[in-house]
C-alpha cells in the first residue's frame, strides 16, 4: 500500500525528465528548419522569373533573333533576308519564313544537326537552286515547310525521319518516281495548289508511305482519283480539280477515312455504297454535279451536298434499314443551291435521329431567278438532357483540343481546321 502511494509522484519525475531532454533537444540540427524570425514575403509584380541559364553558351546569327526563354529556336522571319544566315549547330526550330531568300545552300547548315524544324514558306526558293542533299543530312528533322515558294519538282532528297512536308501554292507539276521513297515517318503531306495532273500517277508515288494519315492535293489538275494511297489515310483533301468519276470500291482500302473533301469537282454520279466506311465523319461533296443521294454510313456526322442538282433527296436511299441499336450520326446537312421544290422527308428523321440542322437556303430551281424554300434553316430544338450533353461534348471537345495542340505544336494542317 506504501508503494502504491507513491505511483503518482513517480509519473510526475518521469514526465519532468522527459519534457527536459526534448527541450535542450534541438530539431532544426537534424531536420533543417527555418528560423524563428522569418522576414514576411511579399509579391513584387515588376520582378520578372529568371530564366534558368542554358547549359551552354547560346550564338545567334546577327540578323536573327534568340529569345532567352526559348534557347533553342532561332527566328529569322520577316526580315527581308535574302540569304540563309549561319545556324548554330544547337537550334532544333528555324524561322525563316517571309523573307525574300531565292537558294538553300549547304553552307549554313554545315553544322546543324540538331534541328527538327525548318520553315522556309513564303520565299522565291527555286528547285535548282537548293542544294543536292542539303536536307537529307538532317537526321533529325522532323517538320519542312516550303509553302508559298517558286518550286517546280519535288525537293528531294529528303532525310527519313521527316514526319511533315508541306508543298502547297508552289509550281511543282511532276512527282519523280524515287523522291518520296525513303520516307517511312511520313505523316502529312501537302501539295495543294500545283500544277499536279494524272501523269503523277503512273509511278503510284504514294503507295509506300505505311504511315500516312494525310493527304493534300487540292486545287491542282486531277482528273480521275489517286491510286494505291496506302490504308493509313484518314483525311483526303482533292477539293478543286477535274474529277468526274469515283470507281466503284475505291475506298475499300481506306478504312480508316475520317475526313473527305471533294469539293469543287465534275462528281455526276455517285455508285450506292461508295461511302459505305466505318469512320468517316465528314463528307463534302459540294459544287460537283451530282444529281441522286448516295448511302451515308453510321459514323458520318457532316453532309455537304450544296450547289449541285438535286430535284429530290431519297432519305430510302440515303437510309435503306432502322436499326434502334446502331442510330445514325448524321448532325448536320447542307443542300441550298440545289433544284429542291420540297423539304427533305420527315421520314430522315427516324434514320437521323441526332439531326440538328438541314440548311436549304436557296435552291436554284429556275435559271432566272433562285428560289427559297418555306423553311430555309431546319433545327430542332434540343431536350435538357441532349442540351447538357452536347454541351459536355463540347467542353470534353474543347479540352481534348487544347491538349492536342499543345502536344503538336498548335499545328495539324493548313486547310483542315
């Protein structure tokens, strides 16, 4: 009982002891702390982040211009420059685009290796006076833009790592049968606005190009469809040519379309299932001739028939069978400038189920003098819950946009926008 009585007071010795060795203990010894008397911080908003200094020392040319923040690119444009200056062998993008630069020697690219983009667009650059190989050395390069020059053949050779060449509004009329083998990283291609005309073909230049997914050849003088593209192909773009016929089954081995531009062209006739591919989204078929609908596969989302002569549109045709668990997609249809004299069947509604908007504008029914139909713009008006899902869409849209044009340099295409 004595011993128990005195519990208490060795709980109390115990407590003192230890509340003594944890105050001469001091933590900032072994955890680093800070000291007590911290001055506050406050923001300044005229002091600007220091840039973290580049491993190495960074040269420019004298007549171009290097941005601290950006160590490894070198802007050249819009400076009248009439020469290629010298490139430091550390720069991976080169601007010399809007200049008045006529050759491309070797000489200022004697020491680059490094560099992954060269964008020489609007310039006079002529074919002879580029310099044999001077871009096939560049092992790194991933992106050349020659737009907007004075270019008559295709620049070739060209390194095998190049993902992205564009050739548009350039004279070039004739593809040699060697200058786009070698390319196997070859993802877009543009050759819009040229003097290209079905002796191109003979060749079939594209038929080796395994990866790629674009292909531009607008505004040029084709009269009949580019043969053996290779299966990779998701957008084609043949809008402005003298096309008149598509051969029944051409897509067969283009499975992968999602995009088809063919406006502009002499289309008269289009065979039924011509269109019959599992993702194409968007279909522009606008300004041609023709004269009947055609079949629209599930996944087409966007119709443009406009300026053509159509008396009557077939929905039966465009949509021979309802399936309630495979809807269509269709969204949205263009047909003004067409000969309509009524408004679509309300039948399309049943095999369009997610239609928003049919835009008849004004039709061309008599020579003299175009006419309007009753309902010039057909939308229907959304539910709440379609309303919030499309509105949901569009923010998901949005977003995956911007990540996509971060992840490539805000630039997919020159026309597809």
């Amino acid at each position: 009982m004595g011993i128990l009585s005195h519990l208490p007071i060795l709980h109390l010795l115990w407590a003192a002891l230890v509340f003594c060795q944890y105050e001469d203990y001091d933590f900032e010894d072994e955890y680093g702390g800070e000291p007590d008397h911290q001055p506050p911080y406050y923001f300044n908003p005229n002091v600007q982040a220091e840039v973290p200094p580049f491993p190495f020392p960074v040269q420019c040319a004298k007549e171009c211009f290097c941005p601290p923040a950006f160590p490894l690119s070198m802007y050249c444009d819009h400076r009248k420059l009439k020469t290629i200056p010298n490139i430091p062998s550390h720069v991976q993008q080169l601007y010399l685009q809007n200049n008045n630069i006529e050759a491309v020697p070797a000489g200022p690219f004697t020491n680059v290796t490094f560099v992954r983009e060269i964008n020489l667009s609007y310039n006079n650059i002529k074919f002879h006076m580029i310099d044999h190989g001077v871009f096939a050395k560049l092992s790194n390069l991933l992106q050349l833009h020659l737009q907007h020059n004075e270019l008559e053949e295709f620049p070739f050779p060209l390194p095998s790592s190049l993902e992205r060449l564009l050739l548009g509004f350039n004279k070039i009329s004739r593809l040699p049968g060697n200058a786009l083998e070698g390319l196997p990283n070859m993802t877009v291609l543009d050759l819009c606005n040229n003097l290209l005309d079905d002796s191109v073909f003979k060749e079939k230049p594209f038929s080796n190009m395994k990866n790629l997914m674009q292909l531009n050849l607008c505004n040029n003088k084709l009269q009949t469809m580019p043969p053996d593209l290779p299966p990779s192909l998701r957008h084609l773009s043949l809008e402005n040519n003298s096309i008149s016929h598509i051969p029944e089954n051409y897509f067969n081995r283009l499975p992968h379309i999602i995009a088809l531009r063919m406006s502009h062209n002499n289309l008269q006739n289009i065979p039924h299932n011509t269109f019959n591919l599992p993702n194409l989204l968007e279909l522009n078929l606008g300004h041609n001739k023709l004269k009947q609908v055609f079949y629209i596969p599930r996944s087409l989302q966007h119709l443009y028939i406009e300026d053509n002569e159509i008396e009557n549109i077939n929905v039966t045709v465009m949509c021979p069978s309802l399936d309630p668990l495979n809807i269509k997609q269709l969204t949205y249809i263009r047909v003004d400038q067409n000969k309509l004299t009524s408004p679509i069947s309300t039948y399309a509604f049943f095999c369009f189920p997610l239609i928003r908007t049919i835009y008849y504008g004004e039709q061309n029914v008599t020579v003299s003098r175009p006419s309007e139909l009753r309902t010039p713009v057909f939308r229907r008006f959304l539910t709440p819950e379609e309303f919030q899902e499309a509105e949901d869409n569009q923010e998901t849209l949005n977003q995956e946009t911007e990540e996509d044009n971060e992840a490539e340099d805000s630039y997919f295409h020159p026309y597809y926008h």
